[in-house]
C-alpha cells in the first residue's frame, strides 16, 4: 500500500534537487539526491538518510514551493 503522502514528498524532493538546495553543513545536494532516489524507488532505503530526512523535513516548510 502507498501512502497517499509520498507523491508529494517525491515532488517537493525532485524540485529541491532541480534547485540545488542544501543546508550549509547538514544537508549536501548528495544528500538531498540520494533521498529523492530512496522514495522514488531508485535505491533501497538506508539509515544514513534519517539524518538527512530530518533535515529536510525542517527546512522544507520554511521552503517557498511552487504549486507542485
């Protein structure tokens, strides 16, 4: 079963990426690449990326997104 909010998560990834966005010294774009390839399937999942989810997960809504 998919959860109803990973197509948006995986949206606001893939624009983070196009964007080249990081967070100085806690998320590198490598970073934020390896996470858009975990959640769209690309790669399995590691317990390297919690970090850098979280992250993520606090900056995003900070973040001015498009209509996505």
């Amino acid at each position: 079963m998919t959860s109803l909010s990973l197509p948006p998560l995986r949206q606001v990834l893939a624009w983070a990426v196009e964007q080249g966005m990081s967070v100085r010294g806690q998320l590198s774009e490598e970073q934020l690449t390896a996470l858009e390839r975990a959640f769209a399937g690309q790669e399995p999942w590691s317990f390297a990326l919690y970090q850098p989810l979280h992250t993520f997960a606090h900056a995003m809504v900070q973040l001015i997104l498009p209509d996505i």
